[in-house]
C-alpha cells in the first residue's frame, strides 16, 4: 500500500468538511511546515459548528477532531469489547493505533511494543499489565526517592548555572536537563561520567527522531547522498545497540530500582525491554519533557513567588497540560466499519484515519466552561472535571504519565527551591500569550509556536533565576 496513496471508497457527500493546508502534493493537506493551528481556526470559520474537519497528512486522509466528546467515543472505546468481530462479523468501527502508525514507527520500535498493540490484540492485555505494575512499584517512596533525588541533584546543577547567568533560553535549558533526565533513568549514562557515550546516545537519537518524522523512502548513494529515512533506520539500530548494552549491565535505575528492592528480575519480560526503553529514552520524550518544563515554568512565572505548596503545583501542570500539551495529537485508524460520529451527519470510511487535535479538545467549553481559554490553576479544585486528553484516553494512556508527571513536578520543585524568583525577561508575543491562556489575542493561530514534532517556542523565550 503507497504511502501517497490509498483506494478509500466513499461517499463525498457524507464526508466532513474541510481544507486544510497547502501542499505540493495535493489539496487539503495538513502542513507540518506552517502555522497547523491557524489552518484550523480558518476552517472553523469557514465551516461553523463543524466538530470534525476532513484533511490530508502526507498525503493521508484523516478525520480531524477537535471535540472532547468526539475525542473520547475515538480514545475511550474499549475495543475488546465494542469495536471487535463476533463470529467473524463486524460488529462497529474499531479505531486501530496499530495501523495508523505502522508506516511512521514500526520499523524504528521492535515488537513486542505496546505502543503500538491495539486494545483487541491477544498478548496486549498482559504486556499492559506487566508495564503498569513495574510503573507502580517504581513510584513507591522508597524506590523512587534515589531516583528522585538524583533528579533533584541535576536539576541543581542546571539551577546553579541559570542563577548565574543574566537570562537562559528557557526551551534550549529545558531540553539540556531533559537529556540528562531521560538518559540518566532510562539508561543510566550521565553527561559527567559518561560524555563520549552521552554524546553518542544523543546524536543516534536525534538522527532516529528525523527519520520517524520523514517521508519513508528508503535509499542510499553513500553517507551524503543517503536518505533522511534510512540515515533514521541506522541511527535507531546503534541506539537499540546501546539501550542492549546498558541493560545488560543492569545499569538503568528505572528497571535496577525495582529489581533490586523487591528481589524479582523478571517483571518485564527481557524481548519487550530494549523496544520499550529505546522508546521511553527517544529524543521525542526528551522534546517532549522539554515542551512541558518550558511552558510549567512560563506558568509559575505568572504566579505569586516565592512560589506555591505542592498541591498548587500539581495544579499548575494539571492547567499546562491542559492547554500546551506537548504533543498536539494521536492517530487512530477506522478499520471494520464507517464510523458515524454521534450527534453529526458525516461518516469517516475505512481506511482513514482519526486525528484528536488536544490543543482544541482541551479548551472545549462544553467540558471546561466559558473560560476555557484562560489560564487558572484553581478550576482544578473541581474534581468533577476529566483530566486533560494531553496524555491520551482509555486503553490507550501513555504508559509513562504517572513516571512524566513526577519528574517534572521534582525538576520544578527543586528549580524554586530556596526562593528562588523566576521572571520572564521580555513581553511574550501575543499568539503565545493566547497559547499560554494569559491574554486572548485577536491574532490568526499561533505563529510564536512550533508544533510539530512538539509543541515549544519558535523563537526564544528568556527567562531569569533569582537566588535568595
């Protein structure tokens, strides 16, 4: 099946609306070179009230959503139970993340990988299961405090240097102590300790990252004239090379601090580890980390300082999360039957895929009120409310939320720690003043941010550390 190309048969007039981007490649494509949120809004103003948008992603068809409801009848469904087969007949959509993925990482992330399992697949289940109890125990007080403290101990590194300087680039600084994070946890290789295999682990993974997001041709007239996609294929295999070798050595704290406290060696089968921790050690979560600290700290730069009890800071992520999620979406495919989605006319065929927008779906205010837009830790207070879609839903939530969730609240805790005094040094451009909900702009998308891979600043945001 081409990658440029799919035989979908449908029905024109069922289809939602929509014209998205501009291409070389076709009409209606979803550019991943400009502006995609104001390409968005364009559509929501040409097509009023549509909570579904036809479009094109490298040349593929998707469905676009960007309503909460709609988002979660996509991300919530349990698959096993109502989007399988019955007696070898259809019995309703299933919403595949196998398939949507299958051309962008399959071929960069070994099996078993329950990134990509689907909800309905036989061992998916027990890989599932296997992953959320190592996850669990991990973040026990006493497994997790050696981990956390190294945590902290990096970060004071970082601090110490930012204290000393006049201003930092926030995203650059950020994405330096996420590097020295996620290969500290995940493949125990320190900067300090071990800077030619850090430096290594580094460059394979970058070189993996531009691949996963390439056009998938393969192809090679030497090292200069080689493709971005194989050039990615090569890198990922020296990385899952060096992910082997620190495994071996039973060097990552995140499988040793478990191992080692609860006497068991076999939580996680050895075949699933170096797919899993090549993974969770990518330069996407590295970037992905480093998007969530940038906009955490814009946010506690807002508030009162020196700043804020722990309860108050798991709301200020709750409230980034929810309105600068690092990635700005998922890919399901529809697979068995059209998919209808409730309360509309359209029908989404076979063979597409469903794209949850999370920079919409977040800010619905049907979900989250009138003030959706605006940035207010306290509506946290509400437990009432669903939790951000910036992690995913159903079966289907990342597998690191929990782990994600509390390195970042340790790298903020200890980067105020002493009040210390944050500030930003310049007034923000006023897209990003609406990205960051401080200010509603009257202004066309958000150009002051880059949004793919991750969402993060396109141009620097400066920041200032205070001492006490």
């Amino acid at each position: 099946m081409s990658w440029f190309s799919r035989k979908t048969p449908a029905d024109p007039s069922k289809l939602p609306p929509g014209d998205i981007g501009r291409s070389l490649v076709g009409g209606n494509t979803f550019s991943f070179h400009h502006d995609a949120h104001a390409l968005i809004l364009e559509n929501q103003v040409r097509h009023p009230g549509a909570r579904i948008f036809r479009a094109k992603v490298i040349g593929r068809d998707v469905a676009l959503v960007i309503d909460h409801a709609l988002a979660t009848e996509v991300l919530g469904r349990d698959e096993s139970k109502k989007g399988g087969r019955n007696d070898g007949e259809s019995v309703g959509p299933r919403f595949s993340h196998r398939q949507a993925y299958q051309q962008l990482l399959a071929t960069f992330f070994a099996e078993p990988n329950i990134l990509l399992e689907d909800e309905d697949e036989r061992e998916r289940a027990r890989h599932r299961r296997e992953w959320d109890d190592h996850m669990a125990l991990l973040v026990q007080a006493d497994r997790w405090d050696p981990i956390d403290q190294e945590i902290r101990n990096i970060t004071g590194r970082h601090r110490s240097d930012w204290i000393s300087r006049p201003e930092i680039n926030l995203y650059e600084s950020c994405k330096d102590i996420s590097r020295d994070v996620v290969f500290h946890l995940f493949l125990g290789v320190s900067r300090q300790t071990h800077p030619e295999l850090f430096d290594q682990t580094l460059r394979t993974s970058d070189t993996s990252l531009r691949g996963q997001f390439s056009i998938p041709l393969r192809g090679s007239l030497g090292l200069f004239l080689e493709t971005t996609y194989s050039k990615g294929l090569r890198a990922q295999k020296e990385f899952n090379e060096i992910v082997e070798e620190r495994v071996k050595a039973d060097a990552c704290p995140f499988l040793h601090e478990t191992r080692h406290t609860t006497g068991m060696d076999g939580e996680i089968p050895h075949e699933s580890l170096t797919a899993h921790l090549s993974m969770f050690s990518s330069s996407l979560v590295i970037k992905a980390l480093a998007s969530y600290l940038t906009f955490s700290l814009c946010q506690l730069s807002r508030l009162p300082q020196p700043v804020l009890a722990n309860a108050s800071i798991d709301h200020v992520l709750l409230e980034t999360e929810r309105l600068c999620p690092p990635i700005i979406g998922v890919l399901r495919r529809v697979l068995d039957a059209p998919w209808t989605p409730s309360g509309t006319n359209v029908e989404i065929p076979v063979g597409w895929e469903t794209w949850a927008y999370f920079p919409l779906i977040n800010r619905d205010v049907e979900v989250y009120g009138k003030d959706a837009d605006c940035f207010r830790p306290d509506r946290w207070n509400d437990s009432s409310l669903p939790p951000p879609m910036t992690f995913g839903s159903g079966g289907k939530t990342c597998l690191g939320r929990d782990l994600i969730r509390s390195i970042v609240k340790s790298v903020l805790e200890e980067s105020v720690r002493d009040g210390t005094r944050i500030s930003l040094k310049d007034e923000l451009e006023d897209s990003m003043l609406d990205f960051l909900g401080w200010k509603h702009a009257e202004v066309k998308g958000w150009p002051a941010v880059k949004q793919l891979p991750v969402q993060r600043p396109r141009y620097p945001i400066w920041m200032k550390f205070e001492g006490m």
